[in-house]
C-alpha cells in the first residue's frame, strides 16, 4: 500500500511539474520578452533547473521532451520542432553533465544551459536550412543572446531552491 501512494504521488508531482513546462512554454510563445523574433527568456529552464533537485536527471529530461514535443506540435512546425529539440537536447545534456559531475551551482549550469541551449538551435537551423555559412556569422551572437537569460534564471532557481516549501518537497520526494 505504501508503495502505491508513492508511486502515485511521484506520478502526481511530475503532472504537475510537466503542466509548469507546459505553461511557461506557452507564456514565451505569447509574451513577447525582447524585440527580436525567436530570442526567449527561458522559462521553462527554470521548470528544469528546479526538478532536476526534486524529481531526478532522467525523469526532468524526459518531462522537458514531452513538453518540447507538446508545445510544437500545439503551436508549431516541422521546422520548428527540428530547432527545438536542437536547443534542448544539447541544453539538457550540458545541464545535467555540468550540475551531476561537475558539481556546478545552479547559476553556472543556467548559464551553460542557454548558451548551450542556442547553440544546439543553430546547428539545427543549419541542418534544416542548409545554411550552415549563415550559421557560422550568428554563431557567437547567438552565444551572446545566451548569456543574459541564462544568468537571469539561474539566479531566480538559485532564490526558488532555497526556499522552505521547495527544501520540504525535496526531502518528502516519494511520500507527500
């Protein structure tokens, strides 16, 4: 019986982390952060940034492709679920190397997660576009773009993480 209930509340925690994916995601697509197309603040990393304490590497990773494969297929593209599983993919992985063996802070795994995060979408616009010249030009200013959202949420993580209700639901993980 006590398994169940942990099960279920495991199942119960990651819906409800999966639906904050989902709703930040939706808020970058509507709200407009800056004034160049395409250039987002990162919401849904901060999503990340904080489950990885609360539910795991592989179970965020996995919540953070269902909500990559969510959003594209609600409110994209093709082309655009290309790019954004490029930015993901290479974002998760730099994320979850930089913070389980490197031990990094929150801050510096933020960091390297958008930077990362850009890069990955633009060697993927160059597999899809077949531009890779282009690519090469917005390479570092694309890295540029990266810095300053990424500094930005890896210092809200860094104030959300150390609050008591997130400390509580990190050490009752399993049994809520």
């Amino acid at each position: 019986m006590q398994n169940s209930t942990i099960k279920n509340n495991n199942i119960a925690l990651q819906t409800c982390i999966l639906s904050l994916f989902l709703i930040c995601g939706y808020i970058e697509i509507v709200v407009p952060f800056f004034d160049i197309s395409g250039i987002k603040l990162g919401l849904p990393n901060l999503i990340a940034l904080i489950s990885f304490d609360i539910i795991g590497y592989k179970a965020t990773a996995f919540l953070s492709f269902l909500r990559v494969l969510i959003i594209q297929t609600l409110f994209g593209t093709f082309f655009t679920f290309g790019i954004s599983f490029g930015g993901f993919l290479t974002s998760i992985l730099i994320m979850i190397i930089m913070k389980k063996f490197f031990k990094m802070s929150i801050i510096i795994v933020s960091l390297y997660g958008s930077i990362f995060h850009w890069i990955g979408q633009v060697v993927a616009f160059g597999i899809f576009s077949k531009f890779f010249y282009w690519n090469v030009n917005i390479f570092f200013t694309a890295i540029l773009f990266g810095i300053v959202p990424g500094l930005l949420i890896g210092v809200i993580a860094n104030i959300i993480l150390k609050n008591k209700y997130i400390k509580n639901i990190k050490e009752m993980k399993g049994g809520l």
